[in-house]
C-alpha cells in the first residue's frame, strides 16, 4: 500500500488516499487544495465519507479532524524543485 509520505502532489495524494480507503470502501468524495507559502508546501485534504457511520475507521488517523461534514487531513508536501 502507498504511503501517503511519499507523495508528491495533489495527484499522488489523492490516488494514495483512494488506495488507502479502497479496501473498506468508505471514502466516497476526495478534494484535494494545495497551499504555498514561505517556501513550505501543504495539501488540505477534504474527505467526505458514505455513510457516515464508517467515519470510526479512519478518525483516529494521526493529523485528521471533522470539519463539518467533512474530515480534513493536512500533508505536507516536498518543496517543488527549482525551475
């Protein structure tokens, strides 16, 4: 399985998501927004769950917090290479 770590843009990330929660099938929505700033990079990652009473399984996963409706997880991703 991929590690979530090792990705480095929103594509890879939400394909590792995807791959993470496939198994139990409970991830029925993933957005993906990317931030920069002061040279750090970060993704907010807004993953809605079908049905919500599957949410158990991934909230006790390090770094995850309800947002409304939502569970948000907050990566940080490697510094984009220099042009």
């Amino acid at each position: 399985m991929r590690s979530l770590a090792g990705c480095s843009d929103a594509a890879s990330l939400n394909c590792a998501i995807q791959e993470l929660c496939s198994a139990s099938g409970i991830v029925a929505r993933v957005d993906i927004v990317t931030l920069a700033r002061s040279g750090k990079r970060q993704a907010l990652c807004f993953l809605r769950v079908d049905p919500v009473s599957h949410e158990g399984q991934l909230i006790g996963t390090p770094g995850l917090i309800r947002l409304g409706n939502e569970l948000l997880f907050i990566a940080d991703l490697p510094p984009e290479a220099a042009a």
